[in-house]
C-alpha cells in the first residue's frame, strides 16, 4: 500500500502535466478544483479548530479526528498533487 502511495503521488501531477499539455483547458479546470479544494480544507480545519476551542476539550486528542473525514483527506491530498504539478509546470517553464 505504502508503495501505490509513493507511485501515485509521482504519477498523478505528471498525468496533469501531461493532460493539460494534450487538452490546454484542462489546465482552467485543474485550477478551479484547486481553488475549491483549499477553500473546502481550510473552512474545515478552521471550524474543527473552533469546535475545539468553543467546547475547550483537549486539542491534541480532539484535533485528530479531522483526519476521519473524507472530504478533508481528499481535498487535501488533491492539493498535494496539485502542488507537485505546479512545480512541474514551473521547471519546465524555466528550462
């Protein structure tokens, strides 16, 4: 599993790069999820935190429950693919 994992975190952002490269409006669209999925991540790490303060419980316990919920872990690991893709993009750009 650990391995499908890596593979899949170098594969994907050069799938984008590739895709976008084959279909330029793929890049508008990967963008847009881009811009939801951070609006999304950081509206329920923020509210998460805010429950956390408003019932004054433990933050350290409390805090890891977020990792429960599946819209957080997959806009999240959206936005990590997203990134490497950027930075893909940027280096060629350059060279």
């Amino acid at each position: 599993m650990k391995f499908i994992l890596i593979l899949g975190s170098i594969l994907a952002p050069l799938l984008l790069v590739i895709l976008q490269k084959v279909q330029p409006k793929l890049r508008l669209l990967c963008n847009i999820v881009a811009i939801l999925s951070a609006l999304v991540f950081g509206n329920i790490s923020s509210l998460a935190i805010y429950e956390i303060i408003k019932d004054d419980t433990v933050f350290m316990t409390n805090i890891h429950s977020i990792f429960l919920n599946p819209l957080f872990l997959l806009t999240g690991a959206y936005l990590g693919i997203y990134f490497i893709y950027r930075m893909v993009i940027w280096t060629l750009e350059e060279i």
